[in-house]
C-alpha cells in the first residue's frame, strides 16, 4: 500500500480513534447483542462473526470466546459485555 501524508488534524483523530478503539468495540460488542436477539437466522451468523473479531480484538481468553462461539446464545455474550462494562474483564491497551 502507497504511504499517504496525513495532515497533522488526520492523524490526530487517527490517534484518538486508536486510543479509544476498546472503548468503541465495547460500544460495538453491547450493540450487537441486542441486534442479536432481534436477528434472523441468517443475520445472526454474520452478526456472530462480527462479534468474534471484536471479542479477539480486545483480547477475551480464546477458551471464553471458543465457549461463546460453541453456544451462540446472546445471553452469555451479555454476560461478557457486562463484566467489560464492570471492569471485572480488563481489555488490553493497543500499541498503535
């Protein structure tokens, strides 16, 4: 990929998306669990993909993602959002 020049705003906001991005994928994650109870058959299994790659994103034990995967029952991934929100379960801070 072609490097870009940011502007100093652009990579500003850059900076802060990353810093923040845990706190946007525990947004991301709680909002999905209610889609997911409301989901079709079909949109569920995109809707399990996607909270997959964010459940690894901020780095939940791969057991409790395997286990959350295995059963596909919203209840238990609202569990985990809740401990997330509770800070019972500490998302690792990214480096970028």
């Amino acid at each position: 990929m072609a490097e870009r020049d940011y502007s100093r705003y652009q990579q500003n906001i850059i900076k802060r998306y990353y810093d923040n991005r845990d706190q946007i994928d525990e947004q991301k994650l709680s909002e999905l669990v209610t889609s997911l109870y409301l989901a079709s058959p079909k949109q569920a299994a995109k809707k399990w993909e996607t909270a997959q790659k964010l459940l690894e994103r901020l780095e939940i034990p791969t057991s409790r993602v395997d286990h959350i995967m295995e059963k596909k029952d919203p209840a238990i991934l609202a569990v985990v959002v809740d401990e997330l929100q509770k800070g019972l379960i500490k998302p690792k801070k990214s480096n970028k």
